[in-house]
C-alpha cells in the first residue's frame, strides 16, 4: 500500500507540474525588469503599467468581455431552457437531441468556424442583409458554441431531480412557467452557474471560430495577443495573461465557496 501511494504521489506531483509551472513561470516573468525571456533581472510593475495604456489590448478585453458577458447569459437561458424540454422527451427522441448536442463540441473549432463564416456569407449575399463581420457575427458564433455547454450542465441536475416535483407544484395552483421559475430553476441553479462560468470561460478563451468570423473592427483579446506574439513576445502579454488566471482563479474559488455553503444550509434543512 506503501508503494503504491508513493507512486501515486509522485504522479500527482508531476502531473501537477506539467500543468501549473508554466503558469508559474509566465507570473514571475511578468514582473521581470527586462524584455528578456529566459533571464530574471529585477522586479518591476512597468509591463502592468504599460498594459494599462496599451489601447489596441484595452478594447480588445472590453470586445471580450462584452461579447462573453452578452453570450453567455443568453445561451445559459436558452440552453436551460431547452435542457428541460430535453430532459422531458422520450427516451428515442432525447437520444436524438443528445447527439445533435454533442456535435458542435465535437467537431473540430476551424470546421465550426469556416461553416459559420460560409453561412454568414451566404446570408449576406442570398438575402441582401447586412451581415459584415463583426461584432454581431461574433456575438452570433459565441451563442451558437457556448450552448451546448451549458445544456450538458444542466441535465444532469434535471436527472437528479424528483420527477413529481413539477407536477406537485402544479397540483398545488403553479402554472407551468411558475412551476419552472419557482420549483426547477432553484433545483438545478448549481448547473444552471456551472453552465454559465463555463461558457463565459470558453468565450472569453476562443481563438479559432472568432478569428473566422470577427472583421477588422472587432477584434477579441486572443486574436490581439495572436497578432502581437507574431512579431515578438512582449511582456505585456505575460502580464495581462497573470491578470486572467487571477481573475478566473478568483472566480472559480468564489464559485466553489457559494455552493459549498448552498450544500451546508440544504443539509441543516434536512437534519431540522
């Protein structure tokens, strides 16, 4: 048993480095007094200063946050939304729309984004409408990919749900929609939050689908960092990426404290 857990220790260690020393690596380079990549100079905050006042990243994280922000709400209403009406099909016709879910995260991101880019093109010369890539493009592209992530968050709290809750709360006078809003939405709020955090991840981290369809006016912070390493690795970009782990950490933890204390009050309503 010894052995065994030294083996699995060592592993975990390993495992664990290969993930966050990088991630290490890039923090403490962040701070680096020089531009140089491989040698620690001395501790400086100029490349955040400098971060700050770099106007092409600025509106490149407001395009980001915007669109991840306006995505991600709307495809946590509709993929909630259309979870439940999955969860209450037949078992045939569920398995059906599974698989059509599945297939967006699935399919290689360059085939969902020159697709996407062909049929907003088609669009715009079949119909005459006035579809330039842009910033709607990319809120459209976001919405379409972030959707199924949410719907695979939110089924499996429907599952674990009692089946005859819904029809209770319309016995007791709820009409459906009041059923869902007061009965469902509480139940499955947990995978409703981790649907949203993860689409909100995902849109915020896409570089493939937006650089197909994103114009020259609306730029998103992975394609401007693309754009900026291609001619040289600065240390803005180790520091603006230090400020998203932060962020995201922060956020995760936060996260996790909410529920764990969301399970601590449901527990002390069982026991009373």
């Amino acid at each position: 048993m010894k052995k065994t857990s030294w083996y699995s220790k060592a592993y975990m260690s390993v495992a664990l480095g290969f993930l966050y020393l990088p991630i290490l690596v890039l923090i403490v380079f962040s701070f680096n007094e020089s531009k140089s990549r491989g040698v620690f100079t001395g501790f400086t905050l100029d490349w955040y200063v400098k971060l700050f006042h770099n106007e092409m990243i600025l509106s490149a994280l407001f395009n980001t946050l915007v669109i991840a922000a306006i995505a991600s709400v709307v495809a946590t209403v509709i993929g909630t939304l259309a979870a439940i009406g999955i969860n209450g099909m037949k078992k045939w016709a569920k398995s059906l729309v599974m698989n059509v879910t599945y297939l967006p995260i699935i399919n290689p991101e360059i085939v969902t984004g020159v697709s996407m880019l062909l049929l907003f093109v088609f669009i715009r010369d079949k119909f005459n409408v006035d579809m330039e890539l842009g910033f709607f493009t990319l809120l459209l592209a976001h919405i379409t990919f972030c959707t199924p992530y949410v719907i695979l968050n939110v089924l499996p709290k429907l599952r674990q749900m009692d089946k005859h809750t819904f029809e209770a709360a319309q016995d007791l006078g709820c009409s459906p929609a009041q059923a869902i809003w007061k009965v469902v939405i509480p139940e499955i709020m947990p995978g409703i939050m981790a649907g949203f955090l993860m689409a909100f991840t995902y849109s915020i981290d896409d570089f493939i689908i937006s650089y197909f369809v994103s114009g020259p006016t609306s730029q998103t912070l992975p394609i401007a960092i693309y754009s900026m390493t291609r001619r040289k690795v600065s240390p803005q970009i180790n520091a603006l990426s230090t400020i998203i782990f932060v962020v995201v950490l922060l956020v995760l933890l936060g996260s996790n404290i909410v529920e764990a204390r969301r399970e601590k009050r449901l527990n002390r309503k069982e026991e009373d």
